[in-house]
C-alpha cells in the first residue's frame, strides 16, 4: 500500500525520552475563516507525555475504558497515533490501536438490539452500520493519504461522531426501502448462481476504461449506490487493503470490519455485479 511521508503527527517513541522533546505537528484543515483546525492544549501536552511512553505502556493505558480513571486516554490522543503510525512500517502497531479505538467506537453507538434482546430495530441497526462503516472508511483512507476529514476527530471526537451519526439517520430510511436483488444463504455464506455468474472475474478497477474520467464518474456513482457494507469494501479495496494478506502482520479488510474472509468475499462479489449491472445500464458493455 502506498504510504505518505506528510502526516499529521509525530511518530510514536519506543524508549522513553522527556516530552519536551516531542514535537506535535499541526492540523492540516482549516475553518472557513482561513484559520488551521488546533487541538485543545491539553490534548497536545498529553500527546507529547504519552509519546515518551514505551508502545506497550501507551497500549495498556489506551485499553482503560473508564473515563473517570486518571490513566484514561482520551480518543482525540489515541486517533492521533494512529495516524501517525502511517510513518511506521509495522502495521501490527496500528492494528493494536486501531482495535482499541474501533472498540470505543461500536460501543458508543445504538446496538439494533433491544435491552431484552427479543427484538431488533432496523434502523439502529443501520445507523450502526454506517456510522462505523464511514468512519473505517475515513480511517483506511488516511492510511494512503492524509484525509482532513478526520482532524475535527483530533479536536472533538465525540462531536464528530455524532455528526456522522446524525448523517446516519437522516439516510437510513433509504436503507430500509432498498430492494436488494442479489442474494446468498445466510447461514452458508454461499452465493447465488445469479450473483456468482453476474460478478465472475470483473473487476471495475482493471478496465483499460479506467483513465476514462466519464467512467469513473459513473463507477463512483455505482459505488455510492451499494449497501453500506458492500460499499465499506469497496472503498478498502480501492485504497489497497487485502483480502488475505500473505503477511498476517498485514491490516486486511477482515481483520479490520470483524468479518470472516469468506463474508468479506462474499459481499465484494455481490458489489462486483450489482457494479457490473449498473456500469451495463449506463452504457458499458
């Protein structure tokens, strides 16, 4: 995967050096008014600190999901080395915090399940989903390219949250009204003869169309039109995250949704042909 040598923070120490050596590099968005997008200042002094921390100390702490406990990180620190991890090689570093914050993330949304357990709401459940879908998004993009989109995350996290949740439900009606045609078993996984033959070997990203601006245009457009979750791996795909890495040390679209490489498969190969089918209607043959 390509990565970037301009990020947004400092690269996280292993040995333990006084913070005063720590420099914590600015925010890269600015407001309407022109002015750069800051972090409040005790966010960078506990940045600063939590830099001279050996990567073990800064991920026992980052586990600690009592607010109230003074060793609590609070996640404008933890998305900032996350970030920043961008610069390192080990991508087993990331997925330490990566795993912790996604965490804090899921548990802060509505569950689609009632407190009993009985029954399920669709529309939480797809609040949930794409709230957390678009914020892995943000995050496995940034792994390629400094994505400012994910500053206001550096100065208020939970607000920003909650804007992405709030864009969450005023979609989710039409997420509850989409006919979804392609479909396989949920309890095999298997796909249906329709989907298998309708995704095949296609692969919108290959096509010597694609320095066609037009096409890309309408393949973005085929995108937007999928379910969350087919979508969600699309934009992983496109950024260059596997599937099933040869390396397991490797982030991979599984390990990153918490979804088995046979479902992850599974939904890639239904967005393939419902992308294939909508790419036909527009005029690709």
């Amino acid at each position: 995967m390509k990565r970037s040598e301009d990020h947004v923070g400092a690269k996280p120490q292993v040995d333990a050096k006084p913070s005063s050596d720590v420099v914590v590099t600015p925010l890269h968005k600015r407001r309407l008014s022109g002015e750069l997008y800051e972090r409040d200042p005790k966010i960078n002094e506990l940045i600063a600190e939590l830099a001279a921390l050996p990567r073990d100390a800064l991920v026992t702490r980052a586990a600690i999901t009592k607010r109230s406990d003074p060793a609590y990180i609070p996640s404008e620190c933890l998305i900032y080395f996350i970030r920043a991890s961008r610069r390192d090689n080990n991508e087993a570093w990331f997925e330490r915090l990566y795993r912790i914050l996604t965490e804090r993330v899921l548990r802060s949304l509505p569950r689609a399940e009632s407190q009993d357990g009985k029954t399920e709401s669709l529309t939480r459940g797809i609040v949930r989903d794409k709230v957390f879908g678009r914020f892995v998004e943000l995050l496995s993009a940034d792994r390629a390219d400094y994505v400012d989109k994910l500053d206001y995350f550096e100065v208020r996290f939970d607000g920003a949250l909650a804007s992405l949740r709030r864009d969450a439900q005023e979609q989710a009606w039409r997420h509850e009204n989409r006919s979804q045609s392609l479909e396989y078993d949920e309890e095999s996984g298997e796909l249906s003869e329709e989907v298998e033959t309708a995704a095949g070997t296609y692969d919108p990203f290959s096509t010597s169309n694609f320095d066609d601006p037009a096409y890309r245009l309408r393949l973005d457009a085929a995108i937007d039109a999928l379910p969350p979750e087919q979508s969600r791996i699309i934009h992983m795909l496109r950024q260059g995250f596997p599937i099933d890495p040869k390396d397991k040390d490797v982030m991979s679209i599984p390990k990153a949704l918490g979804r088995s490489e046979k479902t992850v498969r599974t939904y890639r190969d239904k967005a393939f042909a419902a992308i294939r089918a909508a790419m036909a209607d527009g005029g690709e043959r």
